[in-house]
C-alpha cells in the first residue's frame, strides 16, 4: 500500500541535523581549547588566536545554512581551514583531522541515503509507515 505524500519523511533533514549539530560541537570544542592553546602554546601569536576564533565563530554561523546547498560545502571548507591550523598550533591541527574524519564519514552516509534513494530503497519508498 503507497504511503500518501504528505506522510514520507524528508530523508535528508535528520542528517542536516547532524551536520549542524556536529558544527556546534566543533565551535565549543575549538572555544574550549583556545584558552589551553593560549595557555601552553609558546609562540601562538594574537592574529593566529584571531584567526582561530573567527574559524569557530564561522562553524557556529555555518551551523544554521545547512538546508542552503551550499552549506554542506561551506562546512567542509571550514574543516580544511581547520586543519590548516596546524600553522597556528598542532593541537588546532590535530582537532581539524578528528573533525575531518568525522565529516568524511557523514559524506560518505550522504552518499549512501542518495544511492538507496535513486533505487528506491528507503523505508518510505518500500511502503512502510513513518514510525513517530
């Protein structure tokens, strides 16, 4: 039995929920280390500390334009900005691959729902109710 339209689920908004939620966490994660870095790393300079925060500030806005189209791309800019703050300080560095790690593998479910999508796969396309 087909499920009506209105009843299928938008299988890509629990993953742009993801997205932003992990850009969140990047933005406190990077926020909290600032103060360590700032601490303890000998030779991080004032514009390297600038250019860290402003890096966190664009993960926290980058958080609200995941439904744009571009907003997954932006994201993943961020992450490469991220790792190249092995300049600044290892640790910034070091936090950019976990993180780019983690990304990785959302592009890679991203690419996995849009596979079962073009063949029709998905719970909601074999006709099985949306559980709420």
């Amino acid at each position: 039995m087909p499920i009506a339209p209105e009843h299928v689920r938008d299988p890509w908004k629990g993953l742009r929920g993801v997205m932003a939620g992990t850009l969140v966490l990047e933005f406190i994660v990077v926020g909290l280390a600032l103060p360590i870095v700032w601490q303890f790393g000998a030779g991080v300079s004032s514009v390297g500390f600038g250019v860290v925060i402003a890096l966190a500030l664009a993960m926290l806005a980058t958080a609200f334009v995941q439904r744009k189209p571009w907003g997954l791309w932006l994201a993943v800019g961020l992450q490469l900005a991220l790792v190249a703050c092995w300049v600044i300080h290892p640790t910034i560095g070091a936090m950019g691959l976990l993180f780019a790690a983690v990304w990785a593998y959302m592009l890679y479910l991203r690419r996995d729902v849009a596979i079962r999508m073009r063949e029709g796969r998905l719970a909601d396309q074999l006709g099985h109710p949306p559980a709420d």
